[in-house]
C-alpha cells in the first residue's frame, strides 16, 4: 500500500507523511517538501528540487563564452541583472579586460535596483504566504518601476542581458537617471509605510518571531550565505568582503540581526532595500562620462587554460562560479555554486519540530528561487 | 602565502601538493592536489580551524588522465581564504563521503553523483538530487553529448 495511507505500529499509528508541494502556492516555483508529521507537528522534512533542471551547466559546455551570456539570467531569474554582470565581470578578470568607468557604475545602478526589485518581490510574496494580500499590491506596484526602469536600458523585464565583456551594451540616458532618482525617493517615503502596514504589525510580528531559527553554528555547517546568514549575526557580504567591480567606492551599511529567526530575516532585507537605495544614489551622484564598452574587446574569448573561480553578491547570497578553460572559445566546464542551494538544505534541520502554517512563514522568509538551485 | 590551517596541513599530510595562487585570477588562495586517502583527513583539518565547504564539483577527465578530478573548496569566512582541493578519483571507484564533518557536503556530493556518476562511500542518502528517480543516465559526462551538437556561432554561422 502507499506510504500516505499506510497505518503503522501502535505508537506510530498517528504519524504520517504528507507531500507539500510541487503545486503548493508557498513553495515559490516547483519545490516539493516531503514531511513526516505527527498531528501538525513535523518531525522530519526532506525538500525535493530537480524539477525545473534545465541544465545549463551542460549547455556552457555547447557553446562559446559569449553565447552562454543569454543563459546567466535565467538561473536566478529574480536577480537575473546581478548574475549576467556578474558573469561579464567573472570573464573580465580572467581574461583581463579593463570595463569603463561609466559602465562600471552603470553596472552599480542596474545591479542595485535588481536586488530591490528581488526583494520587493520576496516581500510581497512572503506576506501573501501569510495572508496578507495588501502588501503583495504595495510591492508589485513599486516593482513594476523598477522593472520599467531596467526595460528602458536593457529591453527586457526580467531575464537580463544587459552585460557584455567590457561594458555594458547601451549608454543610460537622461530618462533613466531621472525616472531611477525619482524612484529612489518614491520608494524612500514609501518604506515608512511598508513599516506601518507590514513590520509594526503585531499580527505579522506574532507570525514571525520565534520560528525558523538558522543559528551560526548552522549557518557554518551548511554553508548559508545572504541576508540568512547576516540574520544569524555574520557581518558577510561578498560586496564588502571579496570587493568585485566598484563596491569599495560605496558607502553602505551590511545589516545584520542576532535571532536568525524568520523576522530577523524580514528586517535584514527591509534594511537592505534602504542601503541598496543609498547606492544606487551615490552611483548616480558620481557618474562620469565616457564610453560605456572597452575600446578593444577580443573577437574570440578564449582564456588561457586553467581553473577560475568568481563570487557576486546575489539577492540571496554567495553566487559562484567555477570556470575551467581548455585555451579554447568552449569551456571545459562551468560550475555554479548557487545560494539558495545551500540555504534550502538547512530546511531538514531548521523545520524539525515546527508546525505546518510556520514551514509557510519559514520557507518564505529564507527567499529560495527553485530554477537557481536546480540550474 | 602563510596560514596556520597549511602548517598543519604540510605537517600531517607530506604527500599534499599546494600551489599558492593569492595573486592570480584562480580565485582562491591555495590549490592543493591531495590523495583520495588523504581527503578526510584534509576535510577534518579544515573542519577543526574553522573552514566552511563551500563548493563541491567534479570534472570528467576520463577522455585524458582516465579519472574524474573532485574540486572542494574550503573558505574561512573571515577574513576571506579560500582553499581548493583537488582529489582524482579513478573511473569505477568511490570517494569517501565527508558529509559527516560538513553537513553542506550532504547535498554537494549527491549531486556530484546524480551528474557524473561518481558514489561516495558512507554517504548517508546516496540518491539523485536533480534528475528524476530511476534515471539511467549522467548528464554531465563529456559523453552523455546533447541533442544538435554545439551551438554554431560568431564566424561559423
């Protein structure tokens, strides 16, 4: 007989597993937790992931440096702008190539805004896990502004391309600086009201502290990266720590909380988002003029052979990638060492002993993109 | 390049090869070239002064050196320091699990081993992570190949 209608011993004839997901709404795109349950109480859960695998570390293998640059935004599709500059950037360093000053900062901007619009989305959506559908229409609608924003440049939505070795692929105009600035203080009078919707809101508070601990110790064990770990009281940040690009020119705080719990987790992002602001200002403030490609960027992208490693700060966390080069325009081999990954697995430890409507709250407070951790 | 973590490693491991590859675009401090039967007791060293595994993958070399190369990245956190370990692993053998010293490691090597077949031994869930259940296949193997072949571009289109 199946698992889920079979009665057991005596003492564990009240157990039982139950299937969440694939479908379920909670679980961000196609995850499927398998829990063993006992009344509402979990005591085991094994997340299943695989089911948006698409491959890609296969398809870098089938195509020179330049054609896998469509695929980078397609792994982590919400923070699909820092992954494709990111890999841009990654390429640079091993081959060597000097990026314009204005493309840099460009680069800044874009990167910066992606990570709001990641964390608007996780926002709303966490709160709509929880019933609460007003701030889902809050955040989408300041989304949107950003999403417009990025399309102005870069012509798509949300799977990016906007970076190229060297540069970027389209100088910024007077549009997008002032549309970007006036949303920056849009979104800036906006937050006090998020807090009054959302982070004031004894309900919402209820709901989120006290559960889902991630500690340091478990933060260690399972290599947690991003606003998860810097929930636990780790002062991390690739951009601050590994400075890539231009991030040592900025003045910005990394924030961190001590509980590592669900609502800890909450304000690290919401304190994030204001940082983020703050730096896509800056950026703005000091941008120079100039080119916005390197003057010469080789026809053929061929690195000297050898082992390359890179890491950028994501939405989520540490987003590496391992690069083996035969001398040839085909890599050997790309690994992506991808955040959510990592942060998910902590889910058979940290969902033990917790009830089913917190697993809602918990899964939706560490922000899991199911296509960055299948790949 | 001087860490207390290579002394004790140079001193309890003589066979361990160690590159130091601090100022090049490697991208990691250290590389080093470890012995399959060394590498649990590397992973424990690293363990024990603090390390995090952060990544885990594995290259198919089977077409030149006949073996798959495992590549481990251990990083300490603060300040940042990152060692790469590299362990062959000939074609048709295991590598000894280190999941019991780095939980990460569970779902590291299950991958390892859903996309190029490669088993560690004492694994504790030795199972496919991204493929379906019951595949017969690994599709990172530089054999598995794909369905058109490489993507035709630049001057060949």
């Amino acid at each position: 007989m199946p698992e889920l209608i079979r009665v057991g011993r005596d003492e564990d004839r009240d157990t039982y597993h139950l299937n969440m997901g694939p479908q379920h709404p909670s679980t961000h795109g196609v995850l499927r937790l398998r829990l063993h349950l006992k009344g509402e109480v979990i005591l085991s859960a094994d997340p299943i992931v695989g089911y948006s695998h698409r491959a890609h570390e296969k398809m870098a293998e089938n195509r020179n440096y330049i054609q896998f640059l469509p695929n980078t935004s397609r792994m982590d599709y919400l923070s699909g702008m820092i992954y494709n500059v990111g890999y841009c950037q990654a390429i640079e360093k091993i081959i060597g190539l000097e990026v314009p000053e204005r493309a840099e900062y460009i680069r800044v901007i874009c990167c910066e805004l992606n990570r709001i619009s990641s964390h608007l989305l996780w926002y709303g959506t966490l709160l709509m896990d929880l019933g609460g559908f007003t701030p889902f229409l809050y955040c989408f609608e300041d989304r949107e502004r950003i999403l417009d924003i990025l399309d102005l440049v870069s012509g798509s939505r949300l799977t990016y391309c906007y970076g190229r070795f060297g540069g970027v692929t389209e100088d910024v105009d007077d549009k997008f600086l002032s549309e970007t600035l006036a949303f920056c203080k849009h979104l800036r009078n906006r937050l006090p009201e998020y807090d009054d919707l959302v982070t004031n809101n004894v309900i919402f508070q209820n709901r989120c502290k006290g559960i889902g601990h991630i500690d340091k110790k478990t933060c260690h064990e399972f290599a947690v990266t991003g606003p998860c770990q810097r929930a636990a009281g780790e002062k991390r940040d690739v951009r601050r720590d590994e400075p890539y690009g231009i991030y040592d020119r900025f003045d910005f705080k990394v924030p961190t909380r001590t509980g590592g719990d669900c609502f800890d987790r909450f304000m690290v992002r919401v304190e994030e988002i204001s940082e983020s602001l703050s730096i896509v200002e800056q950026a703005i403030s000091k941008l120079p003029v100039g080119p916005v490609m390197a003057p010469k960027v080789p026809r053929k992208i061929a690195p000297a052979k050898g082992e390359y490693y890179f890491a950028v700060e994501s939405a989520r966390g540490h987003f590496g990638m391992y690069i083996v080069s035969n001398g040839t325009e085909i890599p050997e081999r790309m690994h992506f060492r991808t955040p959510s990954f990592s942060n998910l697995a902590t889910m058979r430890r940290v969902l033990k002993g917790s009830t089913i409507s917190d697993t809602v709250a918990i899964l939706g407070s560490i922000d899991i993109v199911l296509p960055e951790i299948d790949r | 390049m001087s860490s207390p973590v290579l002394d004790i490693l140079w001193s309890q491991f003589p066979h361990l090869e160690s590159t130091d590859c601090a100022d090049t675009a490697a991208g990691c401090h250290v590389s080093h070239a470890c012995r399959r039967e060394d590498l649990v007791g590397i992973s424990t060293v690293f363990r024990e002064s603090g390390y995090r595994l952060e990544m885990l993958t594995c290259l198919d070399e089977r077409a030149g050196r006949k073996m798959f190369r495992l590549v481990y990245h251990f990083t300490q956190i603060d300040p940042v320091e990152r060692h790469r370990v590299l362990v062959d692993v000939p074609v048709g053998e295991q590598a000894p699990t280190i999941s019991h010293l780095f939980e990460s490691a569970n779902w590291y090597e299950r991958e390892v081993y859903d996309m190029f077949g490669v088993s560690f031994s004492d694994h504790p869930d030795m199972t496919r992570i991204l493929t379906e259940e019951g595949a017969d296949y690994h599709p990172l193997l530089k054999d598995f190949g794909t369905i058109d072949g490489p993507v035709k571009g630049g001057d060949d289109a």
